[in-house]
C-alpha cells in the first residue's frame, strides 16, 4: 500500500505546531513517546467485547494480561478498589455511570456548565440534560467559589438521585466530605468527575474524592498524560442500592452495574491499543518522576497566577490550587474571543472560556482558560512562567499591532525548540 504522504505531511505540521508554541490548554497534555507507540500498536486490530476472562471473542489471552494491568496499576494510583478502563472516553464514562445508576427522567445536580461544569453534568444539548433531569449549582458571584453549604441546601430542596462534583474550569478543591454527607442524607449517589485535576489527586495534591465518592470517573489524557480516554473507579464495591438481582437471584453488586453501563450499555469493542497506552501512563504515574511532575504543575499554575495578578489580570477566585486558572478579561476591556485569536498568532495556544455570570456568548465570552500541565511536561519552571505571561500580556495589549505580534512569535519559537515535546 503506497504511504498516504497527505495525511502524514498533515501528522508532521502538527508536530511542528506543538513544538514550536507554548501550549496552555488546561485539558492538553503531551503523551510520552512508549504511550503513543502502544496506540501505534497491532493491538488496534482485536476485537474484545466483555472483560478480561468473559470475553465474547476467542484469541484474548494477551488483550486480557493487557487490561488486566491496566485496571491493576490504576487501582493502585488512586487507591481504588474497582477499576473499568474501558471507556472510550470522559463523556463515555459517565455517560456508562448514568446508564448504570439512573432511570430515565431521574434527577441530577451537578455544577453550571456557565460556570465551569461540563456538559455531560446535565447540560440541555447533552444526553445527561436530555435524559435526566438536571439541576445546578454554582459558584458565588463576589468570591468565585463554590459554597459547598449552599450545595448541601440545594441537593436538599431537590433531591436528586445522583449528586455530580467535578469541573472543566474550576481551579479550587471541592468539599466531597460534605457532598458525601448530603447524598447519604438524601439517599443520593455520588460521583466526582475529576477530568482535569486526577494526575495531581493521584500524587496526593488534592483531597482524595475515592474515600468519599460511590463512584469516580476521570479521562486519561489531561493531568494524567495518557492517551485519550475514560476510566470508572470505586473505592469500595458495594450492593446496588436499587435491589437489582441477577438471573440467579443475588444481588448484583456496584461493580457489576457499571462495567455493564460500559458494555453493553454505551460502548462495543474496547480499545485495546488504548488500554495497553493507558496501562503505560499509569505505570509512569507510579513512579517518583511523575509525582515530581506533578509538584511542579502545581507550583508553575500558583508562579503564573501570581504574575497575571501583578499585570492587572483578574483571576476568578483570585487563584488556583490545581494546573488551571480561569482569568476575566473585561477589565482589560477583552473578551475571551479576541484573547484566543490573538494569541494563536503568536502560537500561544489557549481557549476562550464563559466566565461566571458572564454577560457575553459561549462563543465570545469574557474568559480566558489557562493551564500548566502541557508546558511543565516540556520541562518548564516556576522562573519560566513570568516570561509566559510577558509574552502573554505582550499579545493582548498590542492585539491591533501584526507586527508585535509577529515579534512575540518569533521570540517564542526560538524559545520553546529548546524544549523536547516528549518525556523521554
Ligand atoms: N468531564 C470533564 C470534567 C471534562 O473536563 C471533560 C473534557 O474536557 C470530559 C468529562 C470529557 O472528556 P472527553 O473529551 O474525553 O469526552
């Protein structure tokens, strides 16, 4: 077969964007070289369905040590003691959660999407909004954090059958003790969705939501730097609250529900080239590097903070203690829209983001969206984030001025070559 040169000419474009430009796409990472090659890998080719040893295709003896792994280096990075490593994706775990869990028509709670939630919390155009019944909560409007007594009170008035926590632009920690307490009061389930910040909960950064949650799901690809994907955990197994037998009359246990929400619930075939990639970027979140890492996202989100402060910038909740801040740009007379297009010029990679109570549309809005974990796996420091945010502020306000703009670029450009993209 004669090499498709269109699409790898395509794949080498890319590579060069990534290398050549500061990357702060809170969800983006930079996957190690042994991830991608298992993605690359003949594994691609088998079918899977079930689950390692209830397989419904002959030839999975070695797909099986593959998951098996898997699911066992998880459990053991978050403490877990149940683990589906299925999920094609974030959305596909919990969309399997809520397939496993609720009846169509139930009700669920989870943080505004216009204030940094995610649509599959309960949002009108995604499946959760148009199946189930949502209800929100979200920050307060002087401080920018949520008041979690306040979502005590909420989940109280409504009464939902399953309580969300978990966000795509929130940068504080979340009282999962609290959210544990008012679910049992209400005979809730609850599940943390810890997408973004689950490589520093692995490390032990943030409060652990698995002593707290039923049920925990995270993607693999951002904090965690792994490929793209979808985990389901639990800390304990317990009997599905709902008295659901099986065809022999036991009781069928949480477990048991959710790797059928899985398949065949909501997924076919499981990825195996993709569980095999996240059994390596589990393996490599095992190790003292990684936990070194994750110090340093950490420390480069808190350094960056403080330098857009310095400039004026104001950051929603006046900070962050994960990888992320979301910055209101209508004090610099910006909106989020411009932010992202002017940057992109200077290959600054970032997305315009609504920030709370926000008075423009999801595709101008006020904000902008920043995060640490893709450059510190470049390899940079907390002395680095200053010049980011030069380079930063540089763009914004010259974002008439092509050829500033063209200056920063090759600043830039020249700057970021000395830093490889991928962990060795
Ligand atoms: N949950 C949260 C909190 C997210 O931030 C995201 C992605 O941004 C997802 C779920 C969905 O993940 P995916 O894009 O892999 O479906």
């Amino acid at each position: 077969m004669k090499r498709d040169d269109i699409i790898f000419d395509l794949i080498d474009r890319e590579k060069e964007r990534q290398i050549s430009g500061i990357e702060l796409i809170a969800s983006e990472n930079f996957a190690s070289e042994q991830v991608m090659a298992a993605m690359g890998s003949v594994l691609t080719n088998k079918y899977a369905e079930g689950l390692p040893g209830k397989r419904y295709y002959g030839g999975c003896e070695v797909v099986d040590e593959v998951e098996n792994l898997a699911i066992e280096r998880l459990k053991e990075l978050f403490g877990a003691a149940w683990a589906n490593v299925q999920p094609h994706s974030g959305a596909q775990a919990n969309a399997a959660v809520m397939l496993a869990v609720l009846k169509p028509g139930d009700k669920i709670l989870g943080f505004d999407l216009s204030h940094g939630g995610h649509l599959t919390h309960g949002s009108p155009v995604n499946f959760s909004g148009k199946l189930y019944k949502p209800t929100f909560y979200g920050v307060e409007q002087e401080t920018g954090l949520i008041d979690f007594d306040k979502v005590v009170e909420t989940a109280r008035k409504e009464k939902p059958q399953l309580i969300i926590a978990g966000a795509s632009a929130y940068s504080r920690e979340w009282d999962y003790k609290k959210l544990r307490a008012v679910a049992d009061e209400i005979g809730a389930l609850l599940m943390a969705d810890i997408s973004h910040p689950s490589g520093l909960i692995a490390k032990g950064k943030l409060d652990d939501p698995i002593k707290h949650c039923h049920i925990v799901t995270t993607t693999t690809h951002k904090t965690l730097r792994g490929p793209r994907g979808g985990v389901i955990m639990m800390g304990e197994d317990f009997e599905n609250p709902w008295g659901l037998k099986t065809p022999k009359g036991k009781t069928r246990m949480m477990s048991s529900l959710l790797d059928s929400g899985v398949f065949p619930g909501t997924q076919g075939g499981p990825l195996e080239h993709v569980i095999a990639a996240k059994a390596i970027a589990f393996g490599e979140a095992l190790t003292p590097e990684y936990d070194a890492y994750t110090t340093q996202v950490q420390k480069n989100a808190q350094e960056m903070a403080k330098h857009f402060l310095a400039k004026g910038y104001k950051i929603i909740s006046g900070g962050t203690d994960n990888h992320m801040m979301l910055i209101d740009l209508r004090s610099k007379n910006l909106t989020g829209k411009i932010a992202e297009n002017t940057l992109i010029k200077a290959d600054i990679t970032i997305n315009k983001n609504m920030v709370p109570f926000d008075d423009k549309s999801p595709f101008v809005t006020s904000g902008m969206r920043v995060g640490t974990a893709a450059v510190t796996t470049r390899g940079l420091k907390e002395a680095d984030m200053g010049k980011i945010v030069d380079f930063i502020d540089r763009v914004l306000m010259n974002h008439e001025n092509d050829a500033e703009i063209a200056n920063v670029k090759e600043e830039i450009n020249a700057w970021m070559r000395q830093f490889p993209l991928f962990k060795a």
